[in-house]
C-alpha cells in the first residue's frame, strides 16, 4: 500500500495535474480579486482560497485517482497499469521513454521548492531573533494607548510593546496570545501612531500570520509557477490595504494616516512578524486607496466567508472528481513492424492471455521476498473485464483487481510480492489465477528460490 502511493504522487500524473489545476485555480483567484479591489478584506480571502485550492487540487485528484472515485473515467486499475501492448513486448526502455520528461519536471520542482522552502526557514530563525533581542516599553502613555485601541478593535488580550534598534518600521508578532508590537528605536512620536497601532492590531485580529505563513508555503510549494508568485505579492497587498481599511475604521483620518505611513521607513516583515509598510514600490496603490476609500466594513463578512469557501469546496471536487478518461497511447513510429510480429505470434489465441506464461522470482534470502510482475495481454477486438486476479497462497500480495477492463490493444501490469521460504535452499511454487469474464480462467505457475545466506547463493 506504502509502495503504491509512493507511486501514486511521484508519477507523471501528478505533475501534469499540478500544471493545468494550479494554474487554473490562480487565474480564477486574480481575476476575482481584481473585481474585488474596492474590498481588499474579501480580495485577501479570495486569493487565500485560491492558493489552497492550487495546493490541495492536484493532491486530492491522485488521491481520487488511487480510491478509483472518479466519476468519468475508468478504475483505477485500468487508469494507472493499462500499457500500449508493444511497451510490454518491446521491453522497459519503450514503456518508460514517455515520463522522462515529466520525471524530469518532478526533480526540477522539488529542487526548487526545497530551496524557496529553506529560504523561508531562515527568514523564521531572523524574526525569532528579533523577538529574543529586543526590549520592552514601559512608558506607561504608550501602552496605556495601545490597550485602549485594542480595546476598541474588540481584542481582549492587552498587547505588549518593545522597541528594538534592528529595524526601522513597526513589527507586529501574533504568535502568542498577547499580541507583541516592536517599534523601532527611538520611540516615534506618540501623536502620530494611534493609525499605525490599529494597523498591526488589525494584523492580528485578522488572524494574518496564518494566512502569510500558509500563502508563503505554498509559494514554496509552487515555485515553478510565476502565477503563485504573482498571488502571493497580491496577497501582500491586499492584507495591507485591509489593515488601512481598519485604521480608517476606527477614527484614523486619511490625510493623517497617509503621512504617518510616508513618514516610516520600509520594513520587511521577516518570517513571522508582519510590519505596517513593506516596500515602497506598493505605496502609491495604498495612499491611493487610502485617500479616496469610501466607507465600508473593513472585514469580508461571514456570509462572503462562507460562500466563498462553498463555491471553492465545489470547484475543487469537481476538479478532482471530474477527470476525463485518458487518450490511446500512439506506439512509437520505429518501433512498429517489431510489436506487429509480436501481437502476430500471441493472435492465434483469442481474449485474454498472461504473459510470461511462467513466472520465475529468482534467488532470494531466505525468509525474505521476492519482487516481478505478469502482464495480462488483450490480443482481441474487443474489451474484456478481469474477474478476479487471485493467488493460490497467502505468501503472495498483489492489488485488487477485480472490475478492471483491458481495452483492445493493451496489457495490464500485475506487479506481484512473494514471500520465500525461511528454509535455505528450498523451491517454492505457487499459482496465480486469472479469472477473466466469459472466458476459461487463466493460471500461471509461479516460483521462488531461498538462497542460503552465508553462501549467498542457494544450497544443494
């Protein structure tokens, strides 16, 4: 079972999946949010429910693919082992030249993933020295004010401030159930930072250090697409302009905000702390905002909440459900006259027919098992259905194969376990029946060799 999953998301399946769902999923997420832009909080959780749906979709659909739940195609069997009959005649090197691309690919976006997702673990270990290294504010004006506007915002728990001379903007930690403020050092002036404060509280009333962390993994996770890169900025932009939407909500004038906002230096949120001004490149689109917003709840409300998360469910199970049955594979051109002499020599034999007709596992330790496979081969015109694929021993493990249909043309792979004897030297031999539909049953002798292991090779 291990070993199948294994095989399940490791494949080319995956990747393709990857290719055509992701992107999909953000190209519906940035057009939403663009429609949106008037109401960052909702673009925010559009985008938010986009880059999950890009994460989860290709995974739940391997996952559909292996329980062979999948509504339009056949089952999973036939799916995932159905080959071309000339790649099981021609040898391995036919049946696997077609995923070395897509092998290819898999590497490729591990490798990168591995990197941006070490990028990111170093950004981590950064802000937890910031927050080991700085130091608490015990002017009492500030704190006082900072628990008076928490109060406002309708957050209980009373924050804590701490200036710190490694940064040059405000930093927001919501990782611990009192939210932390660090300020930069020198403290700026008092009148100024009532806007500021709101904005890094609305950081964690919103809950932001969740869905940065979630969108930066993800980035991780598709870094081979540009789209995610593109989300993940907009993401950015979004929680910021939702965060100005609460400082305006709660008293803060444009005018004054704005120029408080001019006034701070960029600062980086680094890993898990969030800061109230990123980079300049994104400030005009916020003071834009900012001076011309028209009143409106700065949250995305719970019935957007909610049938957005509904309509997102939908969409992802009809992505994962809805797979389309996979086309013929073409035999290659050079390779055509060798699989018609093959097919020739097992036509005179009508239905369905094992190949090899038996089946040797070679030598083994004793007591430990042996590993091979036996193709069912469909020489006929028309489909036939596998009954059962049973062996006649419980010394040998194999998928169920029951229901699977062989198309015309095709064989299926019966990748087969056997366990051999614990005594060195002896011969095991097993049978493995094929029970086809309107066909006599099909059995295939199978056999195993203990080696003796101080020899290590078998005894006579």
């Amino acid at each position: 079972m291990k070993a199948e999953l294994l095989d399940l998301f490791l494949n080319g399946s995956l990747v393709r999946d990857a290719l055509w769902q992701s992107t999909l999923w953000l190209l519906v997420g940035l057009l939403a949010s663009s429609r949106l832009a008037k109401r960052p909080a909702r673009a925010h959780a559009i985008l938010l429910i986009a880059s999950l749906g890009a994460l989860l979709t290709p995974i739940a659909s391997a996952l559909i693919r292996f329980l062979d739940l999948g509504l339009l195609q056949p089952s999973a069997a036939a799916r995932s082992a159905a080959t071309p009959l000339s790649n099981v005649l021609l040898g391995p090197s036919a049946a696997q030249a077609g995923l070395q691309w897509e092998s290819s690919l898999l590497i490729l976006w591990l490798l990168l993933a591995a990197f941006v997702c070490i990028r990111n673990l170093r950004a981590i270990a950064a802000s937890r020295h910031l927050v080991h290294s700085a130091e608490s504010i015990t002017s009492g004006n500030l704190t006082h004010r900072a628990a008076l506007l928490a109060q406002r915002m309708g957050i209980a728990n009373t924050p804590e401030l701490f200036s710190s001379r490694s940064i040059q903007g405000p930093l927001i930690w919501c990782w611990s159930r009192r939210p932390k403020i660090y300020l930069p050092a020198p403290t700026p002036n008092l009148e100024t930072m009532d806007g500021i404060l709101i904005h890094e509280l609305a950081h964690y009333k919103r809950r932001d250090h969740w869905s940065s962390q979630i969108s930066i993994w993800i980035t991780g996770f598709l870094a081979w697409n540009p789209l995610m890169h593109l989300v993940h900025k907009r993401m950015d932009e979004a929680c910021e302009q939702a965060c100005d939407r609460w400082a305006l909500d709660r008293g803060a004038r444009a005018t004054e905000y704005a120029e408080a906002l001019l006034g701070l230096a960029p600062q980086m949120g680094s890993g898990l702390v969030l800061g109230a001004k990123s980079s300049r490149a994104s400030m005009a689109r916020r003071l834009t905002a900012i001076l011309n917003a028209q009143p409106s709840p700065p949250t995305s409300g719970r019935a957007f909440s909610f049938a957005s998360a509904g309509l997102a469910a939908v969409m992802l199970s009809a992505l994962a459900l809805g797979e389309s049955k996979p086309p013929a594979q073409a035999e290659p051109s050079g390779q055509t006259n060798q699989a018609d002499q093959a097919l020739a020599a097992l036509a005179p034999a009508k239905g369905l027919q094992v190949f090899p007709a038996e089946l040797d596992f070679g030598s083994v330790p004793a007591g430990s098992s042996g590993h091979a496979s036996l193709w069912i081969v469909n020489t006929d015109s028309v489909v036939h259905e596998l009954e059962a694929v049973k062996p006649s021993c419980g010394c040998v493990s194999l998928k169920d194969f029951s229901g699977t249909q062989v198309l015309p043309g095709t064989a299926i792979e019966v990748p087969l376990a056997m366990e051999a004897s614990t005594e060195a030297g002896a011969r095991k031999t097993k049978t493995v029946l094929v029970a086809v539909r309107g066909q006599a049953p099909l059995k295939v002798p199978i056999h195993i060799h203990s080696l003796d292991s101080d020899a290590g090779e078998p005894s006579n």
